[in-house]
C-alpha cells in the first residue's frame, strides 16, 4: 500500500490526475520490485522542506530532489518488514529538472519516485559500478510502472 502525504505548498501544482497516476505507476513498480505486498509513504513537498530534511539527516545545507527514509535499517529495522519506508520528493526541484530534461513533471515525479524505491530496496550509487546496477534495474522497473500489460518482475541486478 502507498500512503501519498501531500504538503499543501506544493501538492496543488500537480493536478489530482497525475497523482493518482503517480500512485498507481508506484504500485506497479511497487511490485515488479517484489516489494507489492509492502507499504510506503510518499510525500511530494517544496524546497524548503527537503532542504531542512536533508540538513538534518544528511547534513548538506540545500535541497535535493528525492530522500528516502529506510524503515528496515538500523535498530528495529527487521520489526516490520512489510514497511519499506517514506519517498520525499520536492516538486520544486522536479519541476526544474523535467524542464532541463526536456521531461514532463510526470515523467520527474515517477523517475524519482522510483529511485526512491531502489534506495528503500537496499540500492546506492556510491559507485560507478553500483550507479550502473541501480539505475539499470531503476529503468526497468519505470517501463514495468509505465505498461499496460500486467505487471512482470523485474530481477535485482
């Protein structure tokens, strides 16, 4: 299950639609990840929110684009395993880069959406060689989120 949690300062940029397309795109990548039966939390927010969540927890004094947040890390973490955790996405910062992407905010919002889960399945990109992982099996899962067909499972690289 996904919990969408919209802050008002920026939820009403992205028409209902699209966030309803947004969760439903999620959930199919929710389970070609093999994570369907789980639950997560996203919240698509503004500038200065992610700015003072990446400072507090990152400690990088700006904002970004995307934070996940793992419940299934540190002390507790294997307590409930059918929670993955919370996506932060700022639509501020999504809207600047679909535009230099030359991509819808949709297409943003869902790129970053996933790479979120990839972070709350365990995936980093410290490396080039993790980079390469993640970002391949990222792509795979937006084409399983994108089809109409049913859902295939998509195989951790």
């Amino acid at each position: 299950m996904i919990a969408l949690v919209l802050q008002v300062a920026r939820a009403k940029q992205i028409p209902m639609a699209a966030r309803v397309r947004l969760q439903r795109r999620l959930r199919r990548a929710m389970r070609a990840a093999g994570v369907g039966h789980c639950e997560l939390s996203l919240t698509l927010t503004d500038d200065g929110s992610i700015r003072a969540l990446n400072c507090d927890y990152r400690h990088v004094d700006r904002p970004t684009d995307v934070l996940s947040f793992s419940m299934r890390e540190g002390e507790g973490g294997d307590l409930h395993p059918e929670l993955l955790g919370d996506i932060v996405i700022s639509v501020e910062t999504a809207t600047r880069q679909a535009h230099a992407a030359h991509r819808t905010i949709e297409e943003e919002l869902l790129q970053l959406a996933v790479h979120g889960l990839a972070h709350l399945c365990g995936y980093d990109h410290a490396t080039l060689d993790e980079e390469r992982r993640m970002f391949g099996w990222e792509e795979k899962l937006r084409i399983e989120a994108l089809c109409q067909r049913a859902v295939h499972s998509v195989p951790r690289p």
